[in-house]
C-alpha cells in the first residue's frame, strides 16, 4: 500500500529540483562563506545571491535578510532581540501564535515585559480594531501571524501593518506558512520584520530567515564571528539556504497555478468531508491558506483518528490534547471558541505540490469508515 | 503524494506493536443491556472517558465472577487499548480476583505505555473499580472494605 502524506503544514519533502540545487554545496563548493579564498568566496556568492533571490519574493533588499537555523530561531530573535534592545516595555501577540512565539512572550513576561494577546472570532480572525485599542505608549512589538499552521486563517497583515505604521510600533509577522504561498509585499504591508522558513516550501530542513527592515535595531541571540552582519554568528547552512532559495524560486513561478489547484483538491474535500454527520470545518470558509482543512467530528478523539488513518497509511495532524506533550488541546482551536472536546476530535489535512485527485478520493473512501469505527466504540453517539 | 513504502502500519516510536495490535482490533467494545455494574470515568474535557459494562454470574464453587465485560471509551490509542486489555485480564476471572488488578499489570501486558499515557491505564482500573461498586450497590451487598475506599478516593479526588 503506498502512503499518502496530508501534513504539508507540519512539513514538507524536498523538492528533487531542490536537491540538485543543493548538491555541489556539500562535497565541492563546501567552503565557508568568511574565508577569503577562492572556496570562500564562491560559498559567498552562492549565500548572497541566494539572499536575493528571497528577498525579491518579499519586496525586501538583501541586505534586509538574515538567515537563521529555522522559524523557531527567527521568532526567537524577534521577540527578544526587540525587548533586549528596549529594554522594557509592552509586546502584542495574538491569542493563536505558534508556540514558539507564545514561549517567548511568556518568557518575557517573567523578566517583566508586559504581554497582551489579542483574541480572535470563531473563524481564528483577529479584529483590526482589537489592534489599534491594544496599543499603548509603551508598545514596542506587534507580532501576529501571518496565517495560521492549524486552521490555515489568513490575518489581515496590511491592515495591521498600517495600523502600527501609524502609532509608531513595530510589526512583526510569522509567515512560517504563507511564505511561498501568499503574496507578500512588506513595503506595502508595512511589514518591519517577517519570519519564513524553508521546509515548509519543499526546501531542506534547518534553513529559517527573518526580514528585519534597515533601519531596525536588534540584539543578536548568537554572537560570534561576525556573519549574517553581526546580526547571528555561526558558519552559514550553505547547502541549505542554497536549497530554501531555490525552493522559493520555484514556489514564486508556480504560486498563482499551484494555489489554484489545491483550492480545487481542497473544495472537492471539504464536500466530501462534511457529508459525516456531526462534522465541522475549523477556521474561515475563504479567508484561508490554500492547502490548508481542518475539521472536528464529534463524539470521537482526534489521535485515535490520526492513528487509524495512519493504518490505512494516510498521514494527517490532530489538535488533540492526547496528542500533545502538555496534554492540552490545540489552543487555536479553543481560541475560535469551539468546546475542548470538539478540539479534541480535530483533524488538519494540510495539502500540497505532491497531492493528486485520487489522494483526495481514498481520503473521502476511508475517512467516514474510520469515523464510524471509532464512534462506534465511544459511549457517546 | 503516493510514497512506496512496504513497512507502514508498524511505524510507531510512541507506542509498542502490542498497544498498536490491540488498537486495531479492540475486543470487547460495546454496551451490555441490563448490564450489573456500569463504571463511568474521565472526563470529556480533558479527552478520555471511559464507560464499563459487566455482567455477573456464580461460578461452580459459587464464587461471582465477571462472566461479561464491554467497555466504550472516548480517547486516544492507549485509552482505547488499556480499556480492552483490562477487559481480557478480568473477564472469567471472580471479583477478588478482577479488583487485584492494577494499573503496572495493565502496562505490563501492552508491552509498556508511554510514560506521558500512564493516566489511560489507571482510568482502566478506575473504571473496573466503578463497575463493580455499582453491582454491590445495585445488588444491596456490603461492600468489601477496599473497593469502598477505592470508590470513596475517586468521588473525592472529581470533587464530588
């Protein structure tokens, strides 16, 4: 039986044009990006001319980007790197970050920055209005994501952006899911830092950037040898950011057909999906990520879904607590308001370039069986 | 994406081949009419719950034994297979016997739970523990000293 992967926003595999792409990097174009000599020099031009190439897909100058190890890091380096050089102040999340922002922030929190997180409406939007009464004097960071990794909702960036432009507080976007998929312009969404990553965009593992708009102050989380402008010492992923700009370059050319299609893949298994009884479609019915589905059935447990589903090698993501290391349900789910116990019963189908019609059609083939199966074995019908 | 892969279904780092099997193939899932004892335990909130069916009846030596046993439950892998492997591990057995059982024989017997999963298994326990109180308490019986304190402990640590 072959397997079929439905968790693209978890990750993705790497696209063979990547892979070619990266190849010389390891055994003979290996050299470190610092060194003056020739092996030096030609990683250099590989680093820069790949940071250009991300760039452009933002609308961002080269020498606004930064790379780093992953989105984790960027985010990282976001939110303390701002609150180290303000040294104090007021910090905006949403109620629906990736955790890696919401550790951080909680984080701060104990050294004594004050944190807000703003709620959303049941489809996980976030109310512009929200934004502007949350802002106060003492405001430095506006960090609100892009669009969501569980439920795929799109945020209106520009709006925010323009809102913060306005009152003079930065604002930072984790486009760790849109980057490659959503047109981003930073200029025009008034974007002053972004956090993508390359895995998620069918480039390797271990590649992340953040867009830092000149002019920015921003303490470094590594200090060391001076690379990435002093902003993140360590030698630099050549092979892998080579990779991540080459995925980006692919994601650039095929955006516009490649969103297309999965919206079609995504409508034909939103139809079939809710013909079960007691099932719901999480997030916004538009404004969402074009890969992204997630739903909740009642009455059954979402890892025992994705468990089942595993057996009848499908692959997909739960927003279950008995899935999670805290034994928590998703706290983006419970954020659009919806019971624990619906969340628990969540399942993400996240698409992607590799996913064809008949994918799509053994999902709507085994899914209600499995359903049924397991609510057969819960006391509650 | 169609990936060629002959050894899916037996991939997982969480959770033995036993836990996995059983998973699979659950045994003794359902409701039992008119059952004697009903255990009700969990929490929906919180992901688990599980429902315990028994049936008793004398064996020759005129010992009360559990002749039938049927869980439903609400949860995750192991909560789905703690609940039939406390099933197998009591059913035929008597009551005294049935109430020894305890959580390690339950994680023994899968072949070992994730630590993080450990709770499944003593909703198990708990579950059986409930049945059988509600099969003296419905048959008017004195209850033996344990399962009252057993039962006693898990009214007080839900609140009740």
């Amino acid at each position: 039986m072959d397997r079929i992967y439905l968790d693209y926003s978890a990750t993705t595999p790497v696209d063979k044009r990547v892979l070619k792409a990266m190849e010389p990097y390891f055994s003979e174009e290996f050299g470190n990006s610092m060194s003056l000599h020739s092996f030096g020099q030609s990683a250099k031009l590989a680093l820069e001319n790949s940071r250009a190439v991300l760039a452009e897909l933002i609308n961002a100058k080269p020498n606004e980007i930064i790379f780093t190890s992953s989105a984790t890091e960027s985010n990282n380096t976001v939110l303390k790197g701002i609150a180290l050089t303000k040294k104090s102040g007021h910090i905006i999340i949403s109620s629906i970050e990736h955790p890696c922002i919401i550790e951080s922030a909680n984080w701060l929190e104990k050294q004594g920055f004050e944190i807000t997180e703003l709620p959303v409406d049941k489809f996980g939007m976030i109310n512009v209005e929200d934004v502007k009464n949350a802002i106060k004097e003492n405001t430095i960071l506006v960090s609100v994501i892009h669009a969501s990794n569980e439920i795929g909702t799109i945020q209106p960036i520009a709006e925010i952006g323009k809102i913060c432009k306005e009152k003079g507080v930065l604002f930072h976007t984790d486009a760790s899911q849109s980057f490659g998929k959503e047109l981003i312009d930073v200029e025009k969404m008034n974007i002053d830092l972004l956090t993508a990553s390359s895995h998620k965009i069918y480039g390797p593992k271990g590649v992340g950037l953040l867009f830092i708009k000149n002019g920015i102050r921003i303490e470094p989380l590594l200090h060391g040898g001076g690379q990435e402008n002093g902003m993140r010492g360590s030698t630099v992923n050549i092979a892998g950011i080579v990779g991540f700009a080459k995925a980006a370059g692919i994601c650039k050319k095929e955006m516009k057909k490649e969103n297309k299609r999965l919206i079609a893949l995504r409508k034909e298994l939103i139809k079939g999906v809710l013909k079960i009884k007691n099932s719901y479609l999480n997030g916004h019915p538009e404004k969402r990520l074009a890969n992204n589905a997630n739903f909740s059935f009642d009455f059954i447990e979402g890892e025992s879904l994705l468990m089942q589903l595993d057996m009848e090698a499908i692959a997909c993501s739960t927003g279950s607590a008995c899935s999670s290391f805290k034994l928590e349900p998703s706290h983006v789910l419970l954020a659009t308001g919806i019971k624990p116990e619906q969340a628990h019963g969540s399942l993400r189908i996240s698409l992607g370039r590799f996913t064809t019609k008949k994918d799509i059609k053994k999902v709507l083939k085994v899914l209600p069986k499995i359903v049924q199966k397991i609510r057969d074995i819960s006391p509650y019908k | 994406m169609a990936i060629k892969n002959k050894k899916i279904n037996t991939c997982s780092a969480l959770y033995t081949t036993k836990v996995m099997e059983i998973f699979k193939n659950p045994h003794n899932f359902g409701k039992i009419k008119n059952a004697d004892g009903i255990g009700k335990v969990g929490n929906i909130i919180c992901g688990d719950v599980m429902w315990l069916y028994i049936k008793v009846a004398e064996n020759k030596k005129k010992k009360e034994i559990i002749k039938d046993i049927k869980f439903e439950t609400f949860g995750c892998v192991a909560a789905i297979s703690t609940s039939s492997m406390i099933t197998d591990l009591v059913k035929g057995k008597t009551i005294k016997q049935a109430l020894k059982v305890k959580k390690d024989n339950i994680i023994k017997k899968l072949g070992g739970l994730p630590s993080i999963k450990y709770h499944c298994s003593v909703l198990a326990v708990d579950a059986l523990t409930e049945a059988i109180y509600d099969y003296y308490l419905k048959q008017g019986k004195d209850f033996p000293d344990e399962l009252l304190e057993r039962h006693k402990k898990l009214k007080k640590d839900k609140g009740e």
